[in-house]
C-alpha cells in the first residue's frame, strides 16, 4: 500500500486524473463483484457451520452440517447418481461435439444448414427442450412410443423407469452440444494444412491423419472442454428437474436437485450450504487431477511451429 501510494504522488496532474478515471470505471465491477460473490460465498461458507431455516437466526454448530452428510444414507445415493452421470456425461459429450465438429469440417453440401441445426439446441431454453422430450418420450402417446407400437414393438419407458432414465438424459445431453461444437469446429480448422497435406505425400490415410495429427493438435481444446464438461455435469440441474424432478424413485436425484431441495423446499440452509462447499471442493478435486493427467496427452504447440 505505502509503495502505491508512493507511485501515485510521483504520478504528474494528467496521469493521475487518468488514473483515477480508470478506478472509476472499473468500480462498478468491483462492487458488484464484492457484492454478489464474494459476500454471498462468504455467507454460504458461515452458514455451513450454522443450523439456519431462514426463520430464525442462524446457531452456530460447528462442523455437524459435514459430518451429518457422511452419515446420510441420501447423501450417498445421491453422490452414487451424480458421479454415474458426471463419468458417463463428461467424456460422451466432448466425444459427441469433437466428432460432430469433425464431421462438419468437411466439405459436404449443406455445411452451413447443417452448423446451423446442430448448434441450434444450445441456444434453445432448457424448458422447451424438456417439452419437446416430453412429447416425443411419453410412454402412451409420444412420437417415439407410437412409432414403436406401430412397428410392432414394445414401448419403452425413457422417463418412468429407473433404468432408462438416466440413459435418456444422456442421450439428450450428447444430442445438445452445439456450444462445445462450436468450440471445436474453430479449433479443427486451425490445425495447420501443411501437416496434413505432408502426411498424405508420405501415404498416410484419412484415420492417420485424424489419429495421429488432428487429435494431438485438438488437446488442448479438448483438455478445457473437458474440464468444462466435469464442471457442467456435478452442477446439472435444468434438464433432470424439469424432465424427471428426480425420479423416478431418485434415481436422477442429483447434488444440485439435493442442494436445492434442502434450501428451498425443507428450508435448511445451513446443510444445504454445506453441500455447495462440499460441491464445490469435489469439482477443484476432479479438476486438479484432470490438469495433472493433461502433462502425458496435451500437445501445446510452440510458437515458432
């Protein structure tokens, strides 16, 4: 603090006035920052060592809101449904959205029609794409049940069976990637045509290429999309609640729908703001060691290459 101060008396009449303007735009951001993440991060991490029902003032209990978790038979059922989720939903999508970039980095007729249409369900409110899936996956009188009926075949309860539930959501998750496509599909054509077109001079095919020269050069867009991926998965809430609400018998019953439940439904705000912490170091966790695996299967390519 003395060293800046120091600084700015050293600071002529128009650096100074320049300096001062610069605070003064920037202060807006930093209020709003201070006041809506960091008091409220702040808060949350009080009231997690606090029994608090928005009713009465908060009591400090210490560490029991954690320690109540390691016991809760809930708890554990739903870190079973939300790491079931985040192993399978994490790598499918990015798998999804790299070969959906892929193939719409080739030259086929109706490229961008085709851009436009797979990157159309990201911008789509999650409340409309549950009442499309809705209609489609009803069991009595959706498009896909019917079509199934009238082929003979049996319907299939995607959002009333436990078994089937979580599959579907998969599903819809892989067919919404169009942000991650996006991401991908800039990378893809960044890759430097000069390799390519060597590689095929010394007779490599189009799976060589892609294996040996596009894949490494993708890493470490693959490695963030990824991370984003895992992120995106522990907190996912938007699809599971309005298409299932958690069901059926819980077996979509994730982290974020728990949290909310205990929050604003049974008013514990202690416990639930507990589970956000609990959230939270979960996802620096999985985090840390995707950045510490990335050192064998990253390629950062140097600047003079």
């Amino acid at each position: 603090m003395t060293r800046w101060l120091m600084k700015v008396t050293r600071l002529s009449g128009q650096e100074l006035k320049n300096q001062i303007a610069g605070m003064l735009f920037v202060l807006p951001w930093v209020l709003g920052f201070l006041l809506w993440t960091v008091f409220p991060m702040g808060s949350s991490l009080y009231y997690s060592f606090t029994h608090y029902d928005l009713l009465r003032p908060p009591r400090f209990i210490g560490i029991t809101n954690y320690t109540n978790l390691i016991t809760d038979t809930d708890f554990h059922l739903v870190i079973k449904n939300t790491l079931w989720w985040v192993l399978f939903s994490a790598p499918l999508g990015v798998i999804s959205a790299f070969l959906l970039a892929a193939l719409l980095n080739t030259n086929i007729v109706g490229r961008s029609v085709f851009r436009a249409i797979f990157f159309f369900p990201s911008i789509v409110p999650a409340i409309v794409i549950t009442t499309v899936f809705l209609f489609l996956l009803n069991i009595q009188y959706g498009a896909i049940n019917s079509t199934l009926k009238a082929l003979g075949f049996r319907a299939i309860p995607f959002v009333s069976s436990p078994n089937w539930v979580k599959p579907t959501l998969l599903v819809i998750h892989m067919w919404a990637q169009g942000g991650a496509m996006i991401i991908f599909l800039a990378t893809l054509q960044d890759v430097p045509r000069e390799m390519l077109e060597a590689a095929t001079v010394d007779g490599a095919n189009v799976w060589d290429k892609f294996w040996y020269i596009t894949i490494p050069m993708c890493t470490p867009v693959i490695l963030f999309n990824t991370i984003m991926a895992f992120i995106g998965g522990f907190q996912n809430f938007d699809l599971p609640w309005l298409l299932t609400q958690g069901g059926p018998n819980r077996a979509t019953e994730f982290i974020s729908l728990f949290l909310y439940r205990n929050a604003f439904l049974y008013l514990r705000m202690g416990k639930a703001s507990a589970l956000a912490w609990g959230l939270c170091l979960i996802i620096v966790i999985f985090t840390i060691v995707i950045f510490r695996s990335s050192a064998r299967w990253v390629y950062y390519r140097s600047s003079d290459n």
